[in-house]
C-alpha cells in the first residue's frame, strides 16, 4: 500500500493575521505522517502592492498580473508568507523547504492566452515534476510551496493557489495515497454563508450541482471545489474543506467530497 | 579525493541589472561540476524600501533592519532576485532551487546583540547544517542561497551575504574541494580603484596587511578578504575575486588569495 501524503492548502484570513497563522502552523504540524502545505497571501500582496503605488485589480476573483504586480507576488509569496512560515515550522522542529513552481522546476506553467482578458503574467500549471519533491518528502522534509510558477524560459508566473494545490496532488496521487485539504476560515461549504456551523459534512458530485443551481454555493467556492472534484477523478484519495480546528483531531469536521 | 565545488558568490552591480545579471548567470552556469550560488541585492532592497516609503540607514556598510526593513529583505532576497535567478538557471537546463537560511535549516543566526548600534534583525551565523544541501548537491542540484538566516525560533535575520557563501564554505570544506568566488563588477582587487586592470592577481596576508597599512585595500573589501582569508585557514581550498569574466575559462583572471 501506498504511503499516506497530505496536502494541506491554507488561504484567506488564516494566512495574513500572524495569530491565525501561527495556530494554523501548530495545527498543520501535528498532522501525523508526510505533509506539503500549499498558501496564498493575496491581501498581503494587495496591502504591499498598494504601499509601492500599484493598484490591485481583480476579475472574477483573480488578479491581473502585470509586470509590477507580478514583482510584488513574487516577493510577497516567494518571500514574506513562504519564508515567515518555513522559520516558524523550524522553530517546531519540523524540516520544511519554502519552494516556488521554478524551484527543482517542480510546477511549470504556460502564460494564460489573452482573450476577453489579458491576465498578464499568470500561468496555467502545464506539467508538474514531484520527483524530487518526493525525495525531499521521503526524507520528512515539509515543502511549503508558493503559488508561483515559472515557463521553462526563466519567466516567473502567478498562478492560483488551489490550482497549484490539486495539481501537486494529483501527481503524487500516482505514488501516494493523498489526502488534499482545503484549509481557510470557515468551518466547510456552508449552506448558510451567515452560519458557520451550517457546514454541509458530505458534498457529492449531484448535491454540489443542486446547490450550484440553487444559489447555496457561490462563486468563490466554485473553482475551490471544481479542483477537489477533478483531484478526485484523478486519483486523489480524499478531498476535504475545513478551517484550522478540521486538522485537529483526524479531521473530524469540514466537508468531505465524494464522486 | 574529496569531490570539487564551487561556491559563488555574487553581489553588487551585476546582480541588480538585468542584462548583467543575465550574463553572469550563463557563466556561472558553465562552470563544471558542483556548484552553489550565493547572492546579494542590496540595491534592490533600498529601492523597494524607499518606494514603500521606507529609509534605508547604513552603518559601516550594514544595512540597519528595523522590522519594515526585514520584510523588505526578506520579499527581496528571499523572494524576487532569488526566483529570479532560480527561473533563468531553470532556462539554462540547471536543476536549481532557491533557499534561505531557515530552508532546510541549513543557516542559523543570533541577532547581533546591541552595543554601540541596534543593527536590528541582523544575525551573526551561529551554525551552518550542511547535510541536506548536500544531498541536494550530490543529485545535481544546484542551491541558490539568499543572505538571510533564521534563529530556530520563528525570527528570519538579515545576514551579509559575503559572510554567508564563507560559512558555507567552510562547512562544506569537511567533504568537498571548495573553491571560494566572490564575484562582483571589478576584475579582482584594485590597486588603483580607477583602473580596472590593476588588479592583484596573488594577494597573501602579509601583502594585505601592507595593502590595508598604506590605503591601497580601503573599506568594502575589507570584510570581504577578511572572510576569505578565514575562510583558507578553516580548511577551504581556494578563494579568488574576480567579476563574471573571471568565471570563464577555468578562473584565469582575478585576485587569487593565499595564506
């Protein structure tokens, strides 16, 4: 039998309050066994875009990517989130390595094509390269991996969090049995936005279309959950949606998909 | 016979000018065999800083870090030139990965205690954990290194990259045959800082005595040769200075120290 990896995702809140974050690294930590953890830190990168003069614009929730812009990710993923965490894991005694998609060429991307929308430079993951990565993780080291990519031709590239998530699991699903965590600040898919404990604990393929078609679930969690789905297809093991707590105790809350 | 490797490193003008950045890289990248990169951006950083309306303060050449100024470093070295450098070695077919002090814990600092000045975040190197960047260097990869070091209690410091590639010389000394290269825009050091041809190409320390007695050497490369001198009696094989040239055919320019 394979190997059990986690791939924890961690965005939103969680990741930009150095509270939330510094419980959520205790949390992630305790997970037993070998674990990536994936994060975003995109109001940080719109606070310090702001503070260098460069205004955020975001279509359908994903940032248009200029050449300034993508300056400021690089330094604000690459950098300040990824290494601020890799220090505090260390501080945990937990090996951890902060990579980016260009580092050991793990993650590549092609430049998304302009068609309504030129994004700028972000990239769609084209291939994903674990093999080193799985060495690193063999030998108890954490990758904690930033939400860059690059092209093969020494261009950096933005590229979603959760994407770059479901994609580093559906390639070690081929040698591992991978569970993907979708970790932020609510408790699960709620049924009522307003009501964290209305989380919805089982969420199949025919129950996410009903709730698609009646409103419960709304735009943002679309992409988040269309990713688990099709990480599922692929071999992912589990999928699940949980806030900090979820990771505690064998992740008895949040919602678990199924197909 | 213990394995050759050249550890690199790079700083001033070359690395903040993108064409000058972009030659180095490819020579670096031609060097045969075992290598590591370590690198500045100091300019970067002050540029970054001042158009987040930060100031930047110097003192004998070290940059003040305040905690604004840390996260500036950080997002600087550790994220923008870093993955810069890590994308465009990527292009050139070189297995790299970008990594900082707290990375694989391979760099621990102790911030510099407060005597005359309060440097801030600045960490003095305590211990060099070269294991894992072996192993690293073994598969063929090559390490980018940012100059920035951790505590081991969650704290990123700001540390002088020259200091950073000589520690990890000579650490790397206990099992590899290391050449040290600090390489910047001069050809080697200057006799007369005017003409870029009066370089020494042998300097030993009783002739670096006599060069810092009568102001020939002055102030910058003080620390400099200092650390590669320590560097020679620690067990490092060769330690030479030179700009991106020098890198070429087999080392055939620059200043060779010798103890």
């Amino acid at each position: 039998m394979n190997d059990r990896l986690s791939i924890v995702k961690v965005g939103g809140k969680v990741v930009e309050e150095p509270e939330s974050l510094k419980a959520f690294i205790q949390d992630f930590a305790s997970i037993a066994g070998q674990k990536i953890l994936v994060h975003g830190g995109g109001r940080s990168a719109t606070a310090i875009a702001q503070q260098m003069g460069f205004e955020t614009q975001m279509v359908d929730g994903r940032r248009i990517t200029d050449k300034n812009m993508l300056d400021v990710v690089v330094m604000v993923y690459g950098g300040l989130v990824n290494k601020n965490i890799v220090a505090q894991l260390q501080a945990l005694n937990k090996q951890a390595v902060g990579l980016t998609g260009a580092d050991l060429d793990c993650v590549r991307a092609i430049k998304r094509p302009v068609n309504d929308i030129d994004y700028g430079y972000v990239g769609d993951v084209s291939s994903v390269n674990s093999e080193q990565l799985e060495e690193l993780v063999k030998n108890g080291v954490i990758p904690v991996v930033a939400p860059l990519t690059h092209n093969g031709q020494g261009q950096m590239l933005n590229t979603n969090a959760d994407t770059m998530a479901a994609e580093l699991a559906k390639s070690f699903a081929r040698s591992f049995r991978v569970q993907l965590v979708y970790c932020f600040e609510k408790k699960g898919v709620l049924e009522n936005p307003e009501d964290n404990n209305s989380y919805i604990p089982n969420l199949n393929t025919e129950l996410y279309e009903q709730h698609k078609a009646s409103g419960v679930i709304s735009e943002g969690m679309i992409p988040k959950l269309d990713n688990g789905f099709a990480a599922l297809k692929q071999g992912v093991s589990e999928v699940m949606i949980t806030n900090t707590d979820g990771l505690k105790n064998g992740f008895n809350s949040g919602t678990l998909l199924s197909i």
